[in-house]
C-alpha cells in the first residue's frame, strides 16, 4: 500500500510538473487532414492525425514494438480464437467508459468501409463480447501476426456514433460529409478543438488520458497546432522565422541548408514504405488513352518496357537528392521483414530495348495515356512523376500527367477512375501481408485487394497470399512471401521504385521521436 501511494504520488508530480512546463506545438506538412473518421481512409498521414484522438488495442512504442494499449494481453485458446483481456479504468473524452462492447462496434463498423479497414478488421477476426472487458475473436484461418492485428482498428465510443448518426464509416470515396468526418471523440492523449479543413486543427491535451499515470506521456505539449502548407518555400521560411516549430516534409534540396542553421535541426531516418507505379491490368479498353479497343497494360512486354525507361538513378541523385534506395521488390521494408533479398534485382534502365519490345507488343510509335499522381502526399511525387513523363517521351510514349491534391487522389483511385497512377505504401507492419493482401491480391468482397486501384488479378499470386495469410510455421510462410514476391517482380505487375528516407526539420529547441512510419508523436514532444 505504501509503495502504490509513492507511485500515485509521483504521477501526480509529474503531471504537475508537466503542466508546468506546458508548450505549444505548431507543426505543417504539404497536405491536410482528410477526414476525422478513423475507419473512413487508411492514408498514413490522416492515420498519424487520427491517431492523436483514437486509440489502438495495442500500438508501436518508441523502438517500433507492438506492446500493449487499450489491450493489456491476448492469448491464443484454439487455432482460430483469441481471448483479448481490455484495460480498465478507461475513459472517452465525454468521460464514459471504454468497455467491450466499444470494441465490439469498432471492428464491426470498420468491416463496413470502403477502405482497406475492411480487410485488416476481417484478418483480427469478428469480435464478440464475453463480459465487459473481454473479448473474442475469432479469425477464418490462423493468424500468425495476431497482435498486430490489434494494431489496425481505431476504438470507437458506440454511444456516441450511434448519438451522432455515425455508425457507419463516411463513404470517403462518394465524397459524403458525416458528423464524423468532421468531428472526433475517443479515449486518445489529444481531444480535437476544431479542424478547419484546409486552414489549421488544434488539439488539446486530454488531461484524464488514461496513459499519463502509466508514464507514456513523455512530451510538454499541451496544445497541438496543424497548418496545411503546400508551398515548400512557404513552410520553412515559416520555420526560419519562429512561426512554426516542426516540418514533416522539408524540400530534400534544402537538407544540407537547413543542416546549417544552427536554429534548426534535422532528425533524418528511413520509412518503411516503397513507391511504385500501378497500372490498370483489367479492362478490356484502357480509359484516357489514344489506343482503342484493348488495353495495353494488359501485355507484359508493354510493362516491361516502361520499367526500363525509367533511369532510377536519375531519379534517386536529381530528383530525390539521394534520400531513396532504389528497389526491384514492391514491399515497405524487405530487410526487416524477413525477405530474400536476392530479389533485389531490378531491369536495367534500357530505353533501347523498351523501344524493342513496344515494337514487339504493337507500338512501334509509342501510345498514349494518362498518369495520375499526387502532389502533396509522397517525397517529391510530383517531381517524380514529371521526371518519369520525360523518361518515357523518349521511347515514344505520349503521357499526360493529371495531379491533384491527396485527398481528391484517393477519392479518384478509390473509384478506379485511373489507368496508370502513382502510390507510396507502408508507414505500418514490416510483414508482407500488409502489402499483398491489401495491394497486390485482386479485389474481393472481404476487403483483399482494396489498395488494388489497377485492379490486377494473379491465380498464383492469390493462392499464395491466402495460403501463406495462415500459416504458422515461419520458414514456410517465408518462403511463400518470397516466391509472392518474385511473381509480382517478374510478372511486372507494378514498377517499383523506391523506399523513400523522411528527413523532418524542427526548431533547435524541439525534441522528437522520429520513427519509420513517418508519424509524428505530439506526446513524445519536449519543446523547450
């Protein structure tokens, strides 16, 4: 008893402390917040947003770990069952309690998205209540990640969806307006002020969240300030001047400036995300082309020859400024996740043999088509994507490029009202079914093959990801990754890029953790 008053008392002096010291942090990126709704668009940044007001059933701790969140443990009774013992004591921002029933409704909206939130709630399994603060889950096939799982669903308040006409996730991509893609309410460190969509969100600290007393609030941030700004120069002349004190996104040609300045500092590290180029290798005819009657996607020499347009090298020293690794795999991290990196092989950049097997595959004068891209959302995406323009020119091909701003890019692709496009992902697990499953499997009614915005099909590529999805010895799961990943290499089903290093940029006087999934943690922020 003795000792549990010390601790409480030091809780108390450190959240006084705390206060003391309270600050304000007023950080910017290129692009804004797309919507409140935690289950509405799994984009990262939006994600990294959400994350301030809504909790996980487990999260990353600083070295990137999966621990324990609104979940305290989790077991495994039967191949298929989990038992998921929740955190008591919890309490939403309205100041009612977490219980399961939360939990319940959250995996069961999430279910209900149009984005990748359907499939990642369908691979926890479907929840259901034991008492009110347990729960089980039971999956379709074993599920050897199971605690990352956890690590994919925002904990909703039922009582407040159902209160506020919410208990569906908003129709992101039908560009619907719910009172929860405009307001937020969970049991996370940060209650949201106000969000003015494309002008600033202010966040305050949530004095009763219930991780203060476990010591995961290590920042003074009391108050969070998010200000949108596109323009580059914009945003670290803002920086220079003391207006803002954090840059997610500084222009990569100015690293070695900024380096300089002794008011600033870089916090440099790599994400754990890959850019690549998807192609629609579905329809019969290819939308916004010159070529009428067939799709030339669907022709792996076509594929093959843009692949070795590309000059990635050009890309990496002149457009990234050398923070890219150039990569022949499509997956965020194959190192840490565990794959043969014997695969790392990419197709010489060639541009004389494109133009031979454009010849080969009937063009001999190239075609026509429309590339999208963003322009707010990956390191240089636009850049990149004017650069690629130019490298494919040169083998004949007439490319219009069509780039608009990440929210209306996702709505865009979400419709697959593309033939050609642009995407970066990752920011989440190392492990390769966050990539296969959402990205590289066609599209089914359980949610697999959302992220599929070309909506390409494989046979093998399918069975694979489903057989390999449950299988709980490592060495043949493994084993599948690779054999998965080879196909999509050597079938050419995307054009890999790069894995892209995140430079952030902060006044000298701020401390942050930097991670590789690119999410800045107000809590961890110490300004002085």
């Amino acid at each position: 008893m003795k000792h549990k008053g010390l601790a409480s008392g030091a809780a108390i002096f450190m959240a006084l402390a705390l206060h003391a010291g309270a600050a304000n942090l007023r950080w910017s990126s290129q692009g804004d917040i797309s919507t409140q709704d935690p289950h509405a668009n799994n984009e990262s940044f939006n994600n990294n947003q959400v994350n301030q007001v809504y909790d996980l059933l487990t999260t990353r701790g600083k070295d990137y770990k999966i621990i324990p969140w609104l979940a305290t443990s989790w077991e495994n009774v039967s191949p298929t069952k989990w038992i998921v013992h929740l955190r008591r004591g919890v309490k939403f921002h309205d100041g009612s309690p977490f219980t399961a029933d939360d939990v319940v409704f959250s995996y069961d909206r999430a279910r209900l998205s149009d984005s990748t939130f359907k499939l990642y709630s369908t691979q926890a399994g479907f929840p259901r209540k034991i008492d009110d603060y347990t729960v089980e889950f039971t999956t379709a096939v074993p599920n050897p990640i199971f605690d990352e799982s956890l690590n994919n669903i925002y904990i909703m308040s039922k009582a407040w969806a159902e209160k506020n006409n919410s208990v569906k996730p908003q129709d992101f991509r039908g560009k619907e307006e719910t009172y929860a893609s405009r307001n937020a309410m969970g049991t996370g460190p940060y209650i949201l002020v106000s969000y003015q969509p494309g002008v600033k969100t202010v966040y305050k600290k949530n004095p009763d969240w219930w991780g203060i007393k476990e010591g995961h609030f290590t920042g003074n941030v009391d108050t969070v300030e998010y200000r949108p700004i596109a323009n580059m120069a914009t945003r670290v002349a803002a920086l220079r001047s003391g207006e803002l004190d954090f840059v997610l996104d500084p222009p990569v040609q100015d690293i070695p400036s900024l380096k300089e300045d002794r008011a600033l500092k870089v916090w440099e590290g790599d994400e754990i995300r890959v850019i690549f180029f998807g192609f629609d290798q579905h329809r019969p005819e290819l939308l916004y082309s010159d070529v009428k009657g067939k799709n030339p996607f669907k022709d792996i020499r076509v594929r093959k020859a843009l692949y070795e347009a590309i000059d990635i090298q050009a890309i990496r020293t002149q457009v990234m400024r050398g923070l890219a690794t150039p990569t022949a795999i499509t997956h965020p991290d194959p190192k840490t996740g565990g794959v043969d990196m014997s695969l790392e092989k990419r197709l010489p950049y060639d541009p004389a043999a494109a133009k031979k097997l454009l010849a080969e595959a009937g063009y001999p004068n190239g075609f026509g088509f429309t590339l999208n891209c963003p322009n707010d959302r990956y390191i240089n995406d636009e850049k990149i994507c004017t650069a690629v323009v130019a490298m494919w020119a040169k083998i004949g091909m007439n490319v219009q490029l069509q780039t608009m701003p990440r929210a209306q890019y996702f709505q865009k692709l979400g419709k697959l009202d593309t033939s050609a496009y642009l995407l970066g992902w990752g920011g989440g697990s190392t492990d390769a079914i966050y990539i296969l499953k959402p990205v590289l499997h066609s599209r089914n009614t359980q949610g697999a093959g959302d992220g599929n915005y070309g909506d390409t099909k494989n046979e093998k590529l399918d069975q694979l990801t489903d057989t390999l999805e449950g299988e709980m010895d490592r060495a043949k799961r493994k084993a599948m990754i690779d054999e998965a990943l080879k196909i999509v290499r050597d079938e050419v089903l995307t054009i890999p890029l790069h894995r892209q290093m995140i430079p952030w940029v902060s006044r000298a006087n701020v401390s942050v953790v930097h991670r590789p999934n690119n999410f800045l943690t107000p809590m961890w922020v110490t300004v002085k």
